[in-house]
C-alpha cells in the first residue's frame, strides 16, 4: 500500500486532495516537523531535503508535492489534460508555476509575517508582494475559464488549492478582495467531500502545536546553525 507521509501543512494538503479525490488507498504516516521527525534517518533516507509530503509506493520513492502530484496524475491518469503537446505545455507551465512561485513567495510571507524573531519590513514587504502578484496572475487566469487548465479540474487546481486556501495567513485578512476568480475556485474546491476528507487527516494523529523552542530549532535550524 502506497505510503503518504504528511502533516498539515499546505505542501502536503495538496497531496491528501488527490489520493482522496482518486479514492486511492494509502497509509497516512504522520511526520511531526515541530518535533524534528523530518530530520531523523529514517525519513531522510526517503526524502533528503527533510521536508514533507514525500511517498512511497512500491518501490518508488517521490518527494515533493509537485512531483508527486505529476507522478500520481500519470500513474492513474486521474485529474489530468489531454495528452497533447498544448495541454502537457500548460500543464507543465501552471504546475511549475505553483511550485516555484506561488508556494514560496506565500510560505516567506507567512514565515517573516509570524515567525522571524525579529520584524523586517523589507523581507515582509518583497514576500507579500510577490505572493500577491503571484496570486494576481492566477486570478487573471481564472477570469477567462473555469479552471486553470481550461474546463476541466487538474492535479494544477489542486496544487493551487493547498496554498490559495491560506491566503488570509498570507496576505491579511483582507486578502481576498483582490482575487474573486481564485476565491470562487478555492469555494468550489473546499465544497467537495475529498477536500473535507483531506483536511480531516491531519486530525488523526497529535501533533506537536506549541511553537518553542524545541520547534524553532527544528523548523527552523539556521537560528542554531550558522554557515561557516
């Protein structure tokens, strides 16, 4: 049985919503990264970036939720274009996007906004801006179709999906003034029974949830590692 080794976070919400939209059967296999479970070799040896989500199946080991995603789609051919070369482009294009925009402009907002020790309105100021603009290009996107895809819901929506949810943690809780054609996605998307489903797995284990100094070390190790 492929095992889904997650926690709550958006990278690996992405994840959950495909493997119960695609009704797969999977283990959910908790990683506590305010406890340091990323960091153990158990888990490195799996993904040695010590980040969630990663999978493996079989005798196939993925990590990163955009490749995961990909890997999945193709594997089951769920949620995914028509295979032509236009649609593989834009899949591609939108899904690279996610990954190399909209998740870490969004995750360094929501980093210097709530967790940096100290308050740097510069760093705040670039990261908010760019996830904003980030979030403005999918919007624009959105305006002319249904999905980012054209009209048909794809593993590109539910990578959106992880981070676009989040996007009073990102952008203040007026965030969703500006983006109506995402907002009315994000609606659409929390309104099917799998993202209940997938939302709901992170309860199924205990998480670590006091942000001390235990977590801080963990999750963040360059405030106790410093580079030569």
């Amino acid at each position: 049985m492929l095992k889904f080794y997650y926690s709550g976070a958006p990278n690996p919400m992405k994840v959950a919503l495909f493997l119960e939209e695609a009704g797969l059967e999977y283990e959910a296999v908790p990683v506590d990264t305010r406890k340091g479970d990323q960091h153990k070799p158990e888990y490195l040896a799996i993904n040695p970036n010590a980040k969630v989500p990663a999978i493996v199946d079989g005798d196939a080991t993925v990590f990163d939720s955009g490749a995961i995603l990909l890997y999945l789609g193709e594997k089951t051919g769920k949620f995914m274009p028509a295979n032509t070369p236009k649609a593989k482009g834009e899949l591609y294009s939108w899904l690279m996007f996610v990954a190399s925009g909209v998740g870490p402009y969004s995750g360094q907002a929501v980093h210097f906004r709530n967790y940096a020790p100290e308050k740097n309105e510069y760093a705040i100021n670039r990261y908010v801006f760019e996830a904003q603009r980030h979030f403005g290009i999918v919007d624009a996107r959105l305006a002319k179709q249904k999905y980012m895809l054209g009209d048909t819901y794809t593993i590109v929506d539910m990578a959106l999906w992880g981070w676009a949810r989040l996007i009073p943690n990102v952008l203040g809780e007026a965030g969703w003034a500006k983006f109506p054609n995402l907002k009315r996605l994000v609606d659409e998307i929390n309104a099917r029974p799998a993202a209940a489903r997938a939302s709901a797995i992170k309860d199924k284990h205990t998480f670590k949830t006091e942000y001390d100094d235990e977590a801080k070390k963990n999750m963040f190790r360059h405030l106790s590692e410093k580079v030569a």
